[in-house]
C-alpha cells in the first residue's frame, strides 16, 4: 500500500501570535496555489492552537504535548481531552526536549500515548537516541524499547492513530543529520518491530517520520528512503520557504 507522506513542523516556543498569524497565511496561500501532495502539520505554541485552528484550511494543526491525567491541579498543563474539545486532531508525545529537558521517561510517555488514544487523537510519537548511544551501538535497542513501553496500552485498532517520528537526539538542531542510510535503517527496524507488535498490516500501513535538521537541500534525499514517510520538522518549519522547500520534496 502506499502511505501519503507527512512534512510536519514543531515550532517549539518561538514566534508571537502576530507572527505565527503571518507565518500561516503565507503558508495557506502559497499551498491554495500549488496544493501538497503530502499532508502538512504545524505544532504552534499551546496559546496559539485554538485562535490558529479558525484559520487553517489545507494544514493540520497538533499540540507539542499534553498531561498524561484527565483533569487536576497541575498548574501550567492541559489534557488530551482539552485538546479534543478545541478540535485540535494531533499530538506530538515524548520529543527528546520533553524527555531531557523535562525528564520524562518511557511510563510517563506511554501515559500520554494513552491518554491521547482514549479521546481519540492522532499521536506522533517521537523516539530516538543519544550520540553516546549510538557511538555505543545500542541505538536500535534504545529506540525499540522507547517503543514497546510507549505502545504498551495501544490496541491494533488504535494504531491507525498513531505516527511515529524517529529522531536521533544528536541531530536535532545541531546541523548534523542522519544520513539517508541511517534514516532507512533504523526506520526500517522500527517497521520490524511494529510488525513484531501487532502484524505486517500495522507495519505497512504505519507512517514513519525522520526528524533531525530537516532542510530543503536534504529532504528529497531522506523522502526518498522506502521507509520513510516524511520529516517532523523544527527550525526550518519556522520559515515559509523553507518549509514550503521541504514539503515539495515530499
């Protein structure tokens, strides 16, 4: 089967609200004039995604996280089911940041997993390793039990709701990128895996994103890996031509 391939952008906590609305409107004329073949995400900061949401027509919109708990006093936080009552179809769970920075492991992660799929959001669930893991060469194994612990509460049912996004830690905003060897490769093993989980349908019909300085000049390359089925993009997806660059390598 053919799987319709993702350019998705993470802004992270960047832009003011003037200039997100700017950054969309730019997007959203230049794709009613030349459409996508792939299908386009932005992931805005929090404040932003409801006024956002209103305005976006040829372009999905996902939160960067969410609390694993349906409601409480967690100060500073928001529910997959505050997400759901926004409209807001995706979710982005378990990037590097959020488990380096803020020290999420795999059960906290597999938590939100959960939660997102119990109100029935599409999760991109991101995976990856370290430099050190991988100058070890315990890359896949680190990666795949990032996985099994994260998709341990997913039925095969729920798994058309989930994407995956590979992205080696070490190549996140450094400027280093995994070759398109290495992409494939371990895109490959993730595949195996899911396969393993839950059967070669699950697998095949999956879609796998590589994240890690995705930029034009690199994209077509990467694209163009049988596994993978496009980027999760960070800085690049802040600016409309290189962005705009990436998604027509897709």
């Amino acid at each position: 089967m053919t799987r319709k391939k993702i350019v998705a952008g993470n802004w992270k906590m960047n832009l003011t609200f003037e200039q997100a609305s700017e950054l969309v409107a730019v997007m959203e004329d230049r794709l009613s004039q030349s459409p996508a073949e792939c299908e386009v995400i932005i992931a805005p900061p929090a404040p932003f995604l409801g006024l956002l949401a209103k305005r976006l027509e040829s372009i999905g919109i996902a939160a960067q996280n969410c609390h694993q708990s349906e409601k409480g006093a967690f100060t500073g936080e928001w529910s997959a089911s505050m997400l759901r009552s926004l409209d807001i179809p995706f979710c982005i769970i378990g990037h590097s940041e959020r488990r380096s920075i803020f020290n999420e492991d795999d059960e906290v992660i597999a938590a939100k997993v959960k939660a997102c799929d119990d109100h029935g959001l599409n999760t991109i669930l991101c995976c990856g390793e370290t430099l050190e893991q991988r100058k070890s060469g315990h890359q896949k194994d680190t990666v795949i039990t990032q996985l099994r612990v994260a998709l341990q509460g997913i039925s095969s049912d729920s798994m058309d709701r989930i994407i995956i996004a590979y992205e080696p830690v070490w190549a996140i905003g450094t400027g280093e990128t995994a070759t398109s060897e290495q992409a494939q490769e371990m895109h490959e093993d993730i595949r195996a895996f899911l396969a393993e989980l839950y059967g070669p349908r699950v697998a095949q019909f999956t879609r796998i994103l590589y994240g890690g300085s995705v930029k034009p000049q690199n994209a077509a390359e990467l694209f163009g890996m049988p596994d993978v089925d496009g980027g999760l993009v960070g800085g690049a997806s802040l600016d409309a031509d290189s962005f705009m660059g990436i998604i027509s390598a897709a």
